[in-house]
C-alpha cells in the first residue's frame, strides 16, 4: 500500500499529469460505452507512468553500436614491465629483500626489449643529433675534444626518450581525450564566455578572461619569466624519473639538461602551437578531404630504440674504465678481490663464483685430452652447479630462463657418459651468458662508483693527514667553528639555584665538533661518542617491512595503534650468528618522518628517495597504516642504497634500537626545554652538511632576527640571462597575463556552467546551448537523446579516435612529424607571414569551420546564430594567450597521467 503522503506529495509536483489524468477518468466515467477508445488511452498513460518510475533522467542505454567497440589496449606491456620491475634480475624471488633494487635491469636500461621502426629510430637519430650540435658542440668544442661528456649525453638522452616511449604506450589515449582533455577545453571555453558577459563592451577579450579567472590563471601565465621557471620546476620534478641514478648526482648534466629541454625545446614548442596562425593552419588540415598519402616504400625492419644513437663517438680505451674480462681475470688478482669484495657487500658474489666455475667446467670438458673416466668427476661438477646456482631451493640461486634450468636438469639427471652433450649443447652457454651479462651490465658500473674501486685506485684515504696538518696551524687559523663551545658555554649554565638541576656544561661534554678541532677521527665516531665503536656498513644490510603489528596506546588502553614491523638481514654476516644477522624493529608512522627531517638536515634534499606528504589525522588507523607499508619499504631499501649514508648513525639507530626514534636525542638549544629536562649529552650524524647545521644549531642560541622578504629562485636570474632575448621577448604574448612573478597564493571558484558536462556528447550539448543559442525545445530533444544516444555516441568516438591514431603512428606519418617539429624548431629560416596572409588563412579557416556544421542543424539554430556562433569560436583561438593558458592547463593533465606520481605533489610553481 503507497502511502497517502507520496500521492500527494507526485500529484501536486505534476499537476498537468494528474489533471489531465482525473479528466480523462471522468470521461471514462460518462461515456462509459465507449470503453474501448478510452483504453487506448489509459495503455499510453501507464506506459509513461511506468517509463517515469523505471527511468531516471541520469539513466544511460548501452552502446547500440558494438561493431564500433573499441578494443582495450594490450596488456603484454604491461606485463612484462610487471614483470621485470617485480622480479629479482639476480635470484629471480619476487620483493627480493636480499639485493638493492636498482640493480632491475628497468632502471639501467628502460630501452629493454623496446624496439622501433628503423626509418622512425634515424629520424629520432637525427632530430636529436641536432640538439646536441646546436647546444651543445657550439661551446663544448672549444673546451675539449674527448666524446665522451657528449657520449654521457647521448645515454641520457635515450633513457628519457624510453622512458616516455614506455609510459606514452601504457596511456590509454582516446579515453584521455574524450573524458579529460575534451572537459578541460569545454571549462576553458566557459570562462570565456562568463568574461565576456560580466565585461564591459569593447574590452580587451585576452584581459577580461585573466580578470575573470584571477587566482586561477595558470601559474605559467604570470609573466614570461614565470613560464620559463614553471617548466624548469616541471623538468627537475620530472629528473627522477627521466634520468638514470647516476646523472641525478651530476648538477651539471642535471642543470644542462634542464635548459636545453624548457628553454630550447618546451618553451618554443609551447609558443608555436599556441600561435593562432599555426592554429589555423592545423584546422585546414582538419577540414581537408584530401585522402592521407599511402606508404612508398614497404615497413622498415624493427631495431633496438635509439641504439645507434647511443653508441659511443669516443674510441679511446679510458685507463678508469676497465672492461670485465680484465677485472674477473684470475691472472690480475688487484683486480678480481676488490670486484670480488663490492659484490659480497652486494649479496651476488655468486654470480661472479658461477662464472668462474663454468669456466673451470668449460676448460676441462672442451679438453681434447679428457679421459671417460674424467665424466664421472665433470658429471659431479654439473650437478653442484645445478644445486647451488640453478635449483629452486639453492640459496645462491641466480634467475635463469626455464628452458636453460630444464635442459641443464635433463642432462645431469642422464648418466655421467652424457655429460658430454655439454660439449655440443647451449644451455651452460645461455647460462654463462646471463650471469657474464649481470655481471658487465648492472654490477661492473656500481663498482665504479663504489668506495671499493676507488680505494683500488686510489689507495685509502689518508685519515690522519689533516689531522697533522690541523695541528700546525696556528691559534687564529682554527676551524671557523672552534669557538662555538665558548659561546655555547654561557647558555647551558644555570644561575638559579631553585632548580636543583646542575646545568654547567663542561668542553668535555660538548661534541668535538662544538669544541676545539684538533682531529677529524672523531669522524668514525658512532652516536655514544665511542671511537672504539665499529663503522657498520649500512650498504650490505637488507630490509623488508612484511606486515604491520598493533601496540596498545598508553593514552587510552581501550585502544591501539599500528606499527611497521622492520626486518634487517646483514648480507655481509652468516646466518649461523643468529642476533646479529637477522632482527626486527618496530617503528611508528612518525618514525619515519622524523628519520626524513634528520637526514635532510645533514645530508640535504634526497631527490630520488622522499616520503610522501606527511598525514595529520588517521594516522593510526589500520588501512592507513597497510597501505604505507609499500611505500616506506621501498624509501628503507633506497636509503641503505646511497653511498653516502652506508655509515649513517641516524640510519643505523633507526634499524637498531628498540627506543622510540624521535628529535629529542638532537634536541633543540633552547633554555627553556634545557632546564625542563635532564642535561643530555649533544651528538652529531656524520654528513657533508655538518657545517650549515652547526651554524643554525649557533644561530639558535641567539636571539631570532627579522625574517627577509620573499626571495627569487637563487640563481634563476642567471639562468634567465642564458636563454635568448628573442625568445623571451615576442610580439604576440607581450609579458603573458603580466600579473608578476609572485602570483596569487589562493584560489577562489568561479561561477560556472560546466558542472554536469562529462563526456563529448555533453560538451556537444553545451556548445549547441551556451554558443549557437539552441531553442529550448530542441535542447530537451537532446537531453532526451541523450539518454539513449550518449554511450553510444562517445563509444563511437573513441573507436574513431583510436582508428585515427592508429593511422597517425605509420610508420611514414611519424617520420613527417619528427622532421616537422624538427624544421619549425632548428629549420624555420622562412620570413614571417604577412598579415595579409594571416588573414587569408583565417577566412578560409573560418569558411571551412561554417560549411563543416550540418545542414539539419544550421537549419534549427538559424543562418544568423550559425555564423555568430562560429565566428565567436574561431575568433577565441585567435587570442594567443588564451591559447597558452589553455595548452597550459592541457599540458599538466597529459603529463599528470604519463607521470601519476606527480599527482601527490601538485603541479610546480614558479614561486
């Protein structure tokens, strides 16, 4: 039974219906002999009754249309990066706790298995060939003639172009266009349309949208300074992803880099697109029923992406850079121990140990001389290489391809007499290959950078020199720092004796760095200020966080909260020494922010290894707590990967006591908090940003002084000189919106239509009703459509989109647009149009748009609307900022999606 309130409350929401209805019931009534024609009647009511129950006006009809179901993208890709990123290059375990994880053959080589075009890889070839003639080879050649900083380069180069290529094919592009790219259009277009109404006739079209948008201006739009600064702070932003691990520790490739991509390629990329004539221009070729031209010549081979562009132009051996036949050479032990040593503090000395067994192995089975009594020995051999090196369970297990693990088992499983097939077989080959490979390709360059082949080189540093040469130097030539622990000394001394604590602070309890230097051994001291304490080597230690465990909060005991749960290995300890070789530690979700604040203080920015945003609320909560789990694992791992925190003490203290990891073991020298607490002894982390620390530590101490305006980006002005004049200075965009560097801070919402749009069909919709001025009527007709049409519609759309994509990445299509990109950024010596031209093409723009429009809807909107409305769309994308700011806002949403880890951090700023 419906309750009496819900008929009334329909009946009078739909008057007519229900008038109409009581009607139509009378007449029944009346004429009640003619039953039958009032039926039909009723029939058509229920029906619409019925319709309006089960149909709401957000109810969507699938797609019509299968036939134009567009298929879903290939997960091969996605698999294999799964795959290679997952797994252990090394032993093959998936989450290997035991080696470092840049050691993925991804983060070496993101080229892996990723093949081009050839035609396509030569045009690539030579687009960025001329990058590095033209900013490059201008000024290195009077410096040097040695290839091989231009090498560096060129490997650089092809890692960032791989690993955009590896992202761009993960994208799904037709759906980031329809439901991302598509709305961002219709917002922009939104706003203009609200400047002009709430602007006074005759403005400035440009000036009353940057008026009306306010806060909301793009921050590249502030000034043409700020743009060149936004995509500076967008390409560093990118640097971690973009670059190998080892040229993000270079500033002068990593500053190099960062000028030749915003100043030289994105930011004249950025002003020809958005130059209304080019628009124009782009939208002929749109219009043009030209058919596209067919391919002359059959598809080139597949090759390795940029391979050739990579090889090195230098052909002069270096004497530091040794090759890996010279250093496993068992006839060059300098050699071999110190390469043998890296990779036991790497946990994969069995690698190097398989090989040099297989070569044992090879020499005496490829001996002409060997006996058949010898295949019994050789048999044993093979099958303690297979135990140790190849079977599931070997503990020195190396991740070999199954077929070469199951032939290897076939044959020593055979009797001894078989062993001979190895002679003639590949699969110790295949396996000697890949070790002998991991060895060259991923270990061989972090011996070049590791502390062991510089000691081989160089021989070890000579601890105890400064110290003799500190000693000699006069009273007045002290450490800059010497007289810190006299100046210090009057604010650790209490003059009140209701205390009752003794605050007096003598030099012996002040850190050696507060104090007079007189020797840097105190460099090896741990935390307690012991010198007989140990150095740990952090770099062989291996951590996993498997699980979270909850611990009562001493606040309320009726509750808890969560902690990770920490599991250290030493790689470097047998297992049989039990404690010291395997422990967990429990830390909390603070913990880790506090050991991020530390290391910053005396190591600086560690650009590739952050934590996310630190959370203020919920944070004990168990989901919350699970889902960091990933995440700060993976910040651990990285940490102990950074040469120059293998001996940290914040590090060691965080993965070794059982305390609770907070700042008051550095405490802030603040009178107050000293004379609430006990006296506690002042400790120092051993780090190249010692000295700015101990000057804020004495800056402390002082009275705090006025803080300084706000301040440029340092060096930004000197940067800003490097790029040309002519580039920054241009006609069309003036200063961009002129608003100044600094910018608004705070955003404010603006009035808006665009709510409801989601999709191309209601941006269809949106375009019919706010430009060409749509009757109402036939704007329900649409609304009504578009409840049967719309999926169907935008399934339609994206298939065409995708079709068209697929047309545009032939082979022949793509090598026209890199050679196209390449002649309007190196090549485009043409003298500028004309303005007579620039309106040539704008008319014939603007009569191709008009006859693009059906007739049918020409027809409903009239001939008068027709023109208005299309002469008000074209004439918008001939305001050149508007373009910049729209191409702007496009452009942080494409590389939003390439790049999804920026999404944490925002959007750079220039400020």
């Amino acid at each position: 039974m419906i309750p009496w309130y819900i008929v009334k409350h329909y009946a009078h929401k739909h008057s007519k219906f229900t008038t109409g209805t009581a009607v139509l019931l009378l007449c029944t009534v009346v004429f009640y002999s003619y039953v039958k024609v009032f039926l039909f009647m009723w029939a058509f009511i229920l029906g619409m009754a019925i319709s309006y129950i089960l149909v709401s006006p957000t109810t969507l009809v699938p797609n019509l249309l299968p036939m134009y179901r567009r298929k879903k993208k290939s997960s091969v890709l996605d698999n294999e990066l799964t795959l290679l990123k997952s797994i252990c290059t090394v032993c093959g375990q998936r989450r290997c706790p035991r080696h470092r994880p840049e050691l993925n053959i991804l983060a070496f080589q993101p080229w892996t298995n990723l093949e081009i075009r050839q035609r396509v890889d030569q045009a690539l070839d030579e687009f960025f060939s001329i990058v590095l003639k033209d900013f490059v080879y201008t000024w290195y050649k009077d410096l040097s003639t040695d290839e091989e900083f231009v090498d560096e380069l060129r490997t650089n180069f092809r890692f960032l172009a791989a690993v955009f290529l590896r992202r761009a094919k993960k994208l799904d592009i037709p759906s980031l266009i329809t439901q991302k790219l598509v709305k961002a259009t219709i917002q922009h277009l939104d706003c203009c349309i609200w400047a002009k109404n709430k602007a006074p006739p005759g403005t400035d079209i440009q000036q009353a949208v940057f008026d009306y948008l306010g806060p909301n201006v793009h921050c590249a739009m502030w000034s043409r300074k700020a743009e060149l600064e936004y995509l500076r702070r967008v390409v560093e932003q990118l640097f971690p992803y973009l670059l190998r691990p080892q040229a993000l520790h270079s500033k002068s490739s990593c500053s190099l880099l960062r000028e030749i991509l915003s100043g030289s390629l994105l930011l004249p990329a950025m002003d020809a697109v958005a130059n209304p004539d080019m628009i124009n221009n782009l939208i002929l070729i749109f219009l043009d029923n030209t058919p596209p031209p067919e391919p002359t010549e059959p598809p080139s081979p597949m090759v390795p992406f940029l391979g050739h562009f990579s090889q090195p132009l230098s052909h002069n051996k270096s004497c530091l850079r040794l090759e890996l036949k010279d250093v496993i050479n068992k006839d060059a032990p300098e050699l071999l121990y110190p390469f043998m040593q890296f990779l036991k503090s790497e946990a994969a000395v069995n690698v190097l140990q398989f090989c040099l067994a297989c070569d044992d192995f090879n020499q005496r089975i490829l001996s002409p001389n060997v006996s058949q009594s010898e295949f019994v020995e050789l048999h044993n051999m093979a099958k303690e290489l297979y135990r140790s090196y190849c079977a599931e369970t070997a503990l020195d297990r190396i991740k070999f391809d199954e077929p070469i693990v199951a032939e290897l088992k076939d044959i020593i499983e055979s009797p001894p007499d078989q062993i001979i097939r190895l002679r003639t077989s590949t699969p110790l080959f295949k396996a000697y290959e890949h070790a002998y490979d991991l060895l060259e390709n991923n270990f061989l360059p972090l011996f070049h950078q590791s502390d062991d082949y510089y000691k081989m080189v160089c021989g070890d540093r000579p601890l105890g020199l400064l110290t003799r040469q500190t000693s000699k130097l006069p009273k007045k030539k002290e450490f800059a720092f010497s007289n810190l622990g006299s100046k210090l000394r009057d604010v650790f001394k209490s003059t009140d004796d209701k205390t009752g604590l003794s605050l007096d602070v003598t030099e012996d309890d002040l850190p050696a760095s507060l104090g007079m230097v007189g020797s840097v051994d105190d460099e090896d001291e741990d935390l307690d200020g012991d010198p007989s304490s140990p150095v740990h080597n952090l770099s062989t230690w291996r951590v996993t966080i498997p699980m979270i465990g909850a611990r009562p909060d001493p606040e309320n005991i009726k509750r808890q909260f969560f902690v990770f749960i920490i599991e250290v290995d030493r790689a470097d300890m047998l297992e049989g020494d039990g404690d010291k070789s395997h422990w967990t530690v429990a830390r909390r979700y603070t913990e880790f922010y506090v050991l991020e604040q530390k290391l910053t203080e005396f190591h600086g920015d560690i650009l590739d290894c952050q934590l996310p945003s630190k959370k203020s609320f919920g944070t004990k909560n168990q989901d919350f707590i699970e889902g960091k789990k990933e995440i700060f694992e993976q910040y651990l791992q990285k940490l102990l990967t950074k040469p120059h925190l293998k001996g940290s003490q914040l590090l060691f203290r965080f993965l070794t006591s059982q305390d609770e990891f907070t700042t008051s073991f550095l405490p802030d020298i603040n009178l107050g908090k000293i004379v609430k607490s006990m006296p506690m002894k002042l400790v120092k982390e051993k780090g190249q940003h010692l000295d700015p620390f101990l000057l804020a530590f004495m800056t402390s101490t002082e009275a705090p002084k006025p803080r300084p305006g706000r301040m440029e980006r340092r060096g930004s002005d000197a940067s800003q000189r490097s790029t040309s004049s002519e580039m920054m200075s241009t006609t069309i965009y003036e200063n961009n919106a002129g608003c100044g560097f600094g910018g608004p801070e705070a955003k404010v919402e603006i009035s808006t239509n665009t709510s409801e749009v989601e999709g191309p069909f209601d941006s269809l919709v949106y375009v019919a009703r706010y430009v060409y001025k749509i009757p109402d009527w036939f704007h329900h007709i649409l609304m009504t459509v578009k409840m049967i049409a719309k999926m169907t519609v935008e399934s339609y759309l994206e298939w065409y989109l995708s079709l068209r994509l697929q047309q545009v990445t032939q082979e022949h299509r793509l090598v026209a647009l890199i050679q196209l990109l390449r002649d309007i950024l190196f090549f485009d010596t043409d003298p500028p149009r004309t303005d007579e031209e620039k309106k040539t093409r704008y008319e014939e723009a603007l009569q191709g748009c008009l006859d693009y429009i059906p007739k049918a809807f020409v027809s409903v909107v009239g001939s008068e609307n027709h023109q208005v409305g299309t002469r008000y769309l074209l004439n918008l994308l001939q305001q050149p900022k508007l373009n910049k700011q729209l191409f702007y806002v496009l452009f942080d949403i494409v590389i939003q999606e390439l790049f999804p880890e920026l999404r944490e951090t925002g959007s750079p700023s220039p400020s």
